[in-house]
C-alpha cells in the first residue's frame, strides 16, 4: 500500500491554492513546485517564487520578477508577462523564447503569392513567408500554394526547414549565423552533421544535405537530402552530391535546441514585413493609393528560386 506523503494543486499560473496542499508531518519541504521548478521559498514565501534559469517567477502575479531580454518580440504585451497571459496555449520553459504548445517552426505568411521560376525553366506559384532564426533574424520562405510535389520544398528546405519550406541559397548564410552554427573540422564529423556547398564567389550556398556515414575525408562521407523539384530523398557521397567546382563543401554543426516565437507574436510581426522590398511605399511603409495603383501596372517578373 502506497501512503500519499505531499500533494499541491496549482492555479493555471502556478500559485499554490490555499487549502489544498498537504504535506505529511515527516517529510521535509519538496523543493520543485510550478512546472517542477524549484523555489525560492526563503524569499517569496511557500511556492510562490520559482526559478525558470532565465528568470524568477510569481505565480500569485502571473508574471516575471524581471524583464524579459527578448520582449521586442512581444511589444503588445508587458515585458513581464508569461505565456503572453494565456498558459492554456502556450508555455515558456526556461523564460526564454516562448514556444507553441507542440514546439513546432512557425511560419508568418505575408499573404503575397507570386510566380516563380527555377533555373530549369519550371514555372509555379509560392506564398512569400517569413520563419525566425534563434538570434531573432528574420529569414524569408516559400510555400507551395499549388499541391505541386516537386515544388514543395527544396535542399534547404529538407535539410533545416522539416522539410516543409522552400529556403532559397541567399537566406541560408543568415539562417546559419542566426541559429549559431559552428564549423566543424572533416575528421570530427558525426552523424545529424550538415554539409554546405557554399559557392566560391558569393556567400550563397548552393546546396546542402544530412551527414549519414561520416569519414575522415570529408569528401567520402555520404549525405542524404532533396534537391528542389525533386520528389523523395537520396544519399551521396560529398563529392557526388554537387558540382564542387563552383562550391565548396563545409561542414556545420548546431549545438543548441531551436527556439520559436510564438505564432501570435509573429502575425502581429508580419505586418512589419515588406514582401517587395523594390517597391514605391510611403513613409509609413505601407503603399498609397498612388503607389499600389502605380505597383499594379509595374510588369511583374517571376521571382528566380534555387
């Protein structure tokens, strides 16, 4: 038979509910309480102060203790709130970035769909998006609007993306700054390992794949990935995965978890995003009527994605 020693309700933002906790006489304080973090009882009192890491928490207040070092992602809300005042949809972890309930990437439309054209001449039309590197950085997407299969996603996409965006080679320089990637030495390669054809001219990069099968060459390890307008996953050897004499391989690797802003924080962020950067707009950013009449009888040239 198993005897109850503790036991703690909590309100949705944490605070002890007075008159339903207990505790049997010989045991000693438990030290974790909302979110099994531990708290500071010593200087807020009996479960009302917690420590996340980043910050300390009051559940009586539903709010931080301190300001929060990214709140210009949440400029609608008190850089003190928690969960954006809503912890039934969202949760924050370590009072750091808050994250949607399943911890997926987030992807901000700009509601422009535009046609675009691949180096091989295919032609379809994508949705320009926007998703956010850990440093914050803004990274411009594409989403299949048309139930094309080949145009689904492309290399970038597979290879950083859950392959469920198109990440043309020009964004993939600022993703990898923006998520902390760190080069890697050939011989220390390791499996999850990315591998970047950057091109020997340009920052962009051309290509990129998994590591499966590492080797002390890092010409001979064998990579998996999709190119754009493929449909289904293939693996290669480094040097049989692109064209090495315009780019050349280097080996990546991110050593944190990713984090994501919450979808709401970015649909209000959309709204600062210009998905034509060329453009006549006012000085508010949003074009006049002048200007949209004039941008409509612009000719529009299909957008080139690699």
């Amino acid at each position: 038979m198993k005897t109850i020693l503790q036991n703690e309700s909590s309100s949705s933002f944490g605070s002890v509910m007075i008159g339903r906790e207990f505790e049997a006489d010989t045991v000693g304080k438990y030290r974790f309480g909302f979110n099994g973090k531990v708290k500071i009882n010593e200087i807020y009192g009996d479960g009302n102060g917690v420590d996340f890491g980043a910050r300390i928490y009051d559940g009586r207040l539903g709010r931080w203790l301190s300001i929060d070092h990214m709140y210009t992602y949440y400029l609608g809300y008190s850089p003190y709130n928690f969960t954006l005042c809503n912890p039934i949809a969202f949760k924050d972890e370590d009072g750091n970035v808050v994250r949607d309930k399943d911890g997926n990437i987030v992807y901000v439309s700009t509601g422009t769909v535009t046609d675009v054209v691949h180096p091989t001449g295919s032609t379809t039309q994508m949705e320009i998006g926007y998703i956010f590197a850990d440093d914050g950085t803004k990274i411009q997407v594409y989403r299949n609007v048309t139930g094309s299969a080949e145009w689904k996603i492309n290399c970038h996409g597979t290879t950083f993306l859950d392959a469920l965006y198109w990440l043309n080679n020009d964004q993939v320089p600022s993703l990898l700054k923006g998520d902390g990637y760190v080069d890697v030495e050939p011989t220390k390669l390791i499996e999850k390992d990315i591998i970047v054809f950057e091109n020997k001219t340009t920052t962009d990069s051309e290509h990129s794949a998994t590591v499966t099968k590492h080797d002390a060459q890092i010409e001979e390890a064998e990579v998996e990935g999709e190119g754009g307008l493929e449909t289904a996953k293939h693996k290669d050897k480094v040097k049989d995965a692109w064209n090495t004499r315009t780019a050349t391989p280097k080996a990546k690797r991110k050593e944190t978890l990713d984090k994501v802003v919450s979808s709401i924080e970015i649909n209000k962020m959309k709204y600062k995003a210009v998905p034509f950067p060329n453009l006549n707009t006012s000085k508010k950013g949003v074009p006049s009527s002048v200007e949209r009449q004039q941008n409509a009888l612009a000719p529009k040239l299909p957008m080139v994605l690699k």
